[in-house]
C-alpha cells in the first residue's frame, strides 16, 4: 500500500476526462445539429463540407438569377404581346381600307388611326424596361460618335464596301528614284511623303503610266508645304482617308484626267481665290466622298470645280461650298463640250453664291452633239444666293441642254432662297430638242424647298415625295428627308444593341451563361405614315413588321423554355447537393442522445468512485 501515488485515483480521473469529453461532444453535436463542428472532428468530410456550402450558396444565387431572368423575359413578352395585338389592328385597317368601297374622307379616318397606333407601337418599343434595362435596345441613334465633352462627329461610309488591298508585297514609292523614270506598275503610298513624291515625279515625268495605291489612312493636319496637284494621275484610295488637307493656293487635291476610286477625302478645308476648286478635281471618280468646306471664285464644287468630260458613280460630298458664281454641291460648272456620266451621286452641307448655285451641280450644259446622263441623284443641300436675281435651284442651278440628255430618277429636298431664276428642282432648265432627250422622275420636296414652280421638275410634298422613296421608285440613300407633318418624330424607334448575359450557372465558364440579343426594330413602320393604308405596299410593310415581332416572340419563347429548365435543373443540383452535405455533416440526434446517457452514467460514476479512491490512502494509518 502507498501512500504518495494514487493509482486507483489516476485511473477514475483519465475514465471521468475521457467521459467529460465524450459528455461535451454530445452536448456540442445535440445543440448544433452537427456532428463536424470543427476540423479536427473529420478532417477530409469538414473540407468536403466547406466546398459543398461554397456550392450550395451558388446555386442559391443561380436560381435566384434564372428566376429574375424569367420575370425580365415575361415582361419582354407582355410587351410584344401589346405590340402584337396593335399589329394585328394595323393589318385589318389596311385590308378593310384596300378594299374599294372608302372615300377619301374615310381613308384619312382609318390613316389617322393607323398613325395613332404606330405612335404608339414605337413607344411600347421605346419604354419596354425591366429594373432600368431596354429590353428592346432602346432608342435608334444616328450613325455619329459621340464624345465625352457631349461633342458629335458624323461617321462617313463609302457607299460600296471597300475590300483593301494587300500593299505589303508592292513596291512603296519612297523607294523610287526622283531622277529615274518609271513607267507602268502600282506602286503604295502610305504617308504625305510619298503622296507629295508621287505627284511631284508625275508632274515632271519620271512616274508615268502607273497606279498609286493607298496603304493605310493619311493625316494632312501636319502638313506645311505647298501641295503639288499633278494631271492625270490614277489613284486608288483602297478603302482609306485622307484627312485633314487644307489649301489656300492649290484649288483641288488632284488636277485635270486624274481617275480617282474608293477614296475619302474629310475635313477638307481649301479657300482660294481662284476658279475651279472642289476637294478632288480629276475627271472619273469612283466610290469616293468630300467632307469639310470649299472656297472659290466661279466654278466651285464640293467634288470637282469645273468638270469636263467626267465619269462620276457612287460619290457623295457633306461640304459647305461658297463661291462668287456656279458654285454646287458635287460640281460647280459642268462643261458641255464632252460627255458626262453622273450616277448614283448625292450632296449634303450648305451651298451659297453670289449668283448661280445648285444643290448639286452649280450650272452648265449640254452643247449639240454631246451625250450626257444624269441618274438616280439626290441633293438635300440649302442654296442661297445674295444677289436677288441669282440663279439657283435646289439639285441645278442652271442647264442648257442641245444635245442628248439623259435624265431619271433625281430629286431635291433642301431649302431654296427665293429669287427671281429659282427652282425647287432647277433654277433655269433650257431645252432646245426635247425629242432627243429622255427625262423622267425628277421631283423636288415643295415644303422644304419652299419653291412650286412648274416645268422644271415636279413638285411633291413631303408625303408623297418620301412614300416614293419608300416604294423604291426613287434612290433611298439612308439621308435624313423632310417628314410629313402626319409623322411624330418624337416617337421614333431609337435602335441600339440590347445584348444580355444570364448567370445562371455557378462557375465562370460560358456554359454557365445564356446569352440574347433583345433588341430588334420596327424602324420600316414609318414608310406607312408615307405611303398610307390605302397603297397597296402597306400590307407588305406591316407583315414585315408583324414577323419581326413574331420573331422575337419566338426566341423569347425559346428562352422562357430554358429559363424554366434552369430552374428545374438548378433546383434538383440544389437538393442533391443539400442531401449529401446532411449526410456528411448533420447528426444523428438518437445516436447522440444514447452517447450523452452513455457517458453521463460514466461521468457520476467515475465521480462517485473518485471519491472512495481519494480515501484509499488513509487506510495506511490503520497500520500505525
């Protein structure tokens, strides 16, 4: 028997720690729910419980998401729903009004309702949002930049696509000698440089024969020398700009015979007192455009001064053009020595004189013998004049025509000062053998225009002038034409992309998103305001309208369908994540219950056996 070590006691107190602890882990486990409380409870089963609540919570967020995308696409639908039935309407007026029996009273009763309808289709287009988002890409913008100072910046577009060039394997002209003659071949131009090279070898007959190609975008802002304007050069733009040239002694970037293609000249700024100046010159010009502001003395044109035997197709200026006389949008005098081709040409910007102008060709002729054809040409240019007397129209200023003119398919829209020799079309029109002369579709807007004169043109209103623009019988170049006032423009479509990313997946990959361009347009539906229910085109343009909104039915039909299976995919990834996560982590409260019983008998009776081991060493003094 000893006295100073108790083994009895020590082996009760390892028994009552051991029953404490087992007693506390259920005690834990039974309040929590729990049975991994902690890490070291199970180590690998508490990270495997650490990714799945990471899991869980994700697909908590995705069903929250594919639920909210749900809505936006519900609410998208209920608003093509409206714009359906208001469809529907538009096309029953249009047949009831086609079908014979309406006076001209009834018919503006059914148009002034079809218009009350597609005011209100644009703004059920335009006010469609779900949380702040355009469902249907809002408004439509024009095609200009904005920058951040509020500023805007017209963008300009060669009117047929450009396909560029590979310059890369030709050979440059900054590698040419000066002194050496070069005859044949294309060479590229990629700077001033070489540009103001090229054309100095020209004008002095070392580069002869050759084509110069544009390699890339030309910046003039920097340039100053005096720029050298050489005959006959032939020169492919390549799709690319020059910018930024400015002259106040050079009247024109190319001089006379020059053959000039897919080249845009912007931000020109010529101001000569010479005659002649327009921002090209040349004689045959193909797929070009002029931007910025030209002035002359006579013969001044926003493309070409005085044009002499030109080939002109598919070219357009945006070009302020002032001048003392003949001054025009696109050509300032037309010579009528030779023949000329102008088609498919248009003028934009402010055309003013101080005696003849045109919106598009100052004035000119057409001498006996001589073929020349005008077609499919637009000026929306405003001419003024200061002298009272001044001959101006809104397309010509004037023409004389003896030989043969061929004319078709052109019309003006922009204001014309009054004057004695105005027109709303052309200002003064002689015709000295109508028999060898073919004219026809050449109109000019009468509201605009503030002209109605006769015989030189046929003058339309707003109306009817752009419901032929919209039938395709007159050229449609994308320009912004005079509305009727029937038309209200405050409730125009707006377009612009409404692309939307739904995250209804947990991870970062694509698969996790579903993405839908929202945005479509009813933009066609004012031809209708142009053409009225009553033309036999507006079944055509509705049933456009009616299938794009159809269509976009369809893919939001398509999309509601996934949504909905998000939900019911995320929804079963959630409970089968859930279930696992209980298996692993949740505990078993009847196991626990009978564990806690367990080691609570252990505890008290470890407790009540401490206390007689503690009294086993005083039974040493009985042996004293």
């Amino acid at each position: 028997m000893k006295i100073n070590t108790n083994l009895s006691s020590l082996i009760v107190q390892s028994s009552l720690k051991s029953s404490t602890n087992g007693l506390n882990t259920a005690i834990e486990r039974m309040t929590t729910g729990f049975k991994i409380n902690h890490a070291k409870d199970n180590a690998a089963n508490y990270s495997i419980n650490t990714k799945l609540s990471t899991k869980i919570s994700g697909y908590e967020v995705a069903e929250d998401n594919a639920s909210q995308a749900l809505n936006m696409v519900n609410t998208a639908l209920g608003a093509l729903s409206v714009m359906s039935d208001y469809s529907s309407r538009l096309r029953s007026l249009s047949m009831q009004v086609q079908n014979g029996t309406y006076g001209n009273k009834s018919i503006d009763a059914v148009n002034a309702e079809a218009v009350s309808i597609i005011n209100e289709l644009y703004r059920t287009k335009n006010n469609a949002e779900y949380n702040g988002i355009s469902l249907f890409g809002g408004l439509e913008q024009p095609a200009d930049i904005t920058f951040p100072d509020g500023t805007t910046e017209k963008k300009y577009e060669f009117m047929v696509e450009v396909v560029h060039r590979d310059t890369s394997k030709m050979t440059s002209v900054s590698s040419l000698d000066e002194n050496v003659v070069t005859t044949g071949g294309s060479y590229s131009v990629s700077s001033v440089e070489e540009i103001e090279k090229a054309f100095s070898m020209i004008k002095n007959g070392t580069l002869k024969s050759t084509e110069l190609v544009l390699a890339n975008d030309v910046d003039y802002s920097g340039f100053t020398g005096t720029h050298v304007c050489a005959n006959w050069v032939n020169f492919d733009g390549n799709g690319y700009v020059i910018s930024n040239f400015s002259s106040t002694t050079v009247p024109a970037f190319f001089n006379y015979g020059s053959t000039i293609k897919n080249l845009g000249l912007e931000n020109v700024n010529i101001d000569v007192n010479v005659d002649c100046a327009g921002a090209f010159g040349g004689q045959k010009l193909t797929n070009c455009y002029a931007t910025g502001s030209i002035s002359g003395k006579n013969s001044v044109g926003g493309l070409i001064g005085n044009a002499k035997g030109v080939v002109i197709k598919d070219c357009y200026t945006d070009v302020d053009v002032k001048g003392w006389g003949i001054v025009g949008g696109l050509i300032g005098y037309l010579d009528g020595n030779e023949t000329f081709s102008i088609e498919n040409c248009y003028s934009e910007g402010n055309i003013s004189s101080m005696t003849g102008a045109g919106g598009l060709i100052g004035g000119g002729g057409l001498n006996a013998g001589v073929k020349g054809s005008l077609n499919n040409c637009v000026s929306t240019s405003g001419v003024t004049s200061s002298a009272k007397n001044g001959t101006i129209g809104g397309l010509i200023g004037s023409f004389s025509v003896s030989g043969t003119l061929n004319m078709t398919n052109c019309y003006a829209v922009g204001e014309v000062s009054s004057g004695t020799n105005s027109g709303g079309l052309i200002g003064q029109f002689t015709i000295h053998n109508p028999e060898k002369c073919s004219i026809s579709n050449i109109y000019y807007n009468m509201e605009s225009t503030g002209q109605n004169d006769t015989g030189k043109g046929v003058g339309l209103s707003s109306s009817e002038l752009n419901k032929m623009v919209a039938k395709g019988l007159l050229p449609d170049y994308g320009l912004d034409l005079p509305l009727p006032d029937i038309y209200d423009t405050s409730s125009r479509p707006l377009y612009s992309p409404a692309f939307v990313t739904f995250q209804v997946g947990i991870s970062g990959e694509d698969s996790a998103g579903i993405y839908q361009d929202l945005s479509f347009t009813i933009e066609g539906l004012k031809d209708l305001c142009y053409l009225g229910l009553d033309d036999e085109k507006s079944l055509e343009k509705i049933d456009e309208m009616i299938a794009s909104i159809s269509s976009k039915e369809l893919e939001l039909g398509a999309l509601q369908n996934r949504l909905e299976s998000v939900l019911e995919q995320v929804g079963v990834a959630y409970d089968n994540l859930v279930s696992t996560q209980s298996t692993i982590r949740d505990a078993d409260i009847a196991e626990e219950s009978s564990a806690y019983i367990r080691n609570q008998i252990l505890q008290q009776a470890a407790t009540t056996l401490m206390a007689t081991a503690n009294q086993t060493p005083a039974i040493a003094l009985q042996l004293l």
